[in-house]
C-alpha cells in the first residue's frame, strides 16, 4: 500500500484540513512529503516552501485554490503523478485540462472523506 502522497497547501496549523490530512495519510501507513509557503513540521513531515523533486509520487493532494495552483502546474507534472485530487475549494478547471492532456488521472474529491471510507 505504501503510496508515496505529496500534501500541496501545507501547514502547521492543526485546524487546517492540509494538516489533518498529513496526520491522517500517516495514520493511514502512507508515506508523505508535504509542501507549503511556511517551513516547519507535522509530526515528522517536514514542510517544504521549495519545489522538490519528489520520487514516484503516487497521489498529489492539493490544499490550493486555483490562483495559487497556477505557478505549480509545471511542477505537478514534473512529478508525474498517477493522480491529482482537488480538495474543497481547490477546483480548477485549467489544471484539470493540462492534467487529462498529459493523462494524468484527477479527482474532485475530499482526502479526508476518502481516508474515512477507505477508499483512498
């Protein structure tokens, strides 16, 4: 099961869902890397403002709206990722046409629901 997930929109806050789904993605035996304009750390995971060039990253999960997304669609896709979920809020229709043209599967889903009824 060990997906490789990279939280885009994280934080440190504790009330903020990017945070509650790294905590949970953990909880749940996923492997996270996490990635946000603050430094810091959600229980081990440290939070990076740079655009790291994750491996074999399964699922980006993103915690943006779409204003923000737009100078991290380079980037999504360098990753290659096998899919890209658009939490609440963070709907985009552009991304979501630059993502089906290099097949790259999306959802609009929320990352905590689909944990809760394993099915993530």
């Amino acid at each position: 099961m060990n997906k490789k997930i990279l939280v885009l929109g994280a934080t440190i806050k504790p009330n903020r869902y990017s945070n509650m789904a790294v905590r949970k993605l953990l909880e749940n035996g996923f492997e996270v890397k996490a990635l946000g304009n603050k430094k810091g750390e959600i229980l081990e995971v440290a939070i990076y403002t740079s655009k790291e060039l994750f491996k074999n990253i399964h699922t980006v999960t993103l915690y943006l709206n779409a204003k923000n997304q737009k100078s991290y669609y380079d980037y999504i896709l360098s990753l290659k990722p096998k899919r890209v979920i658009f939490n609440p809020g963070a709907e985009n229709v552009e991304l979501e046409k630059i993502l089906t043209k290099n097949n790259i599967k999306f959802e609009r889903a929320c990352t905590l629901v689909l944990l809760s009824m394993e099915e993530y």
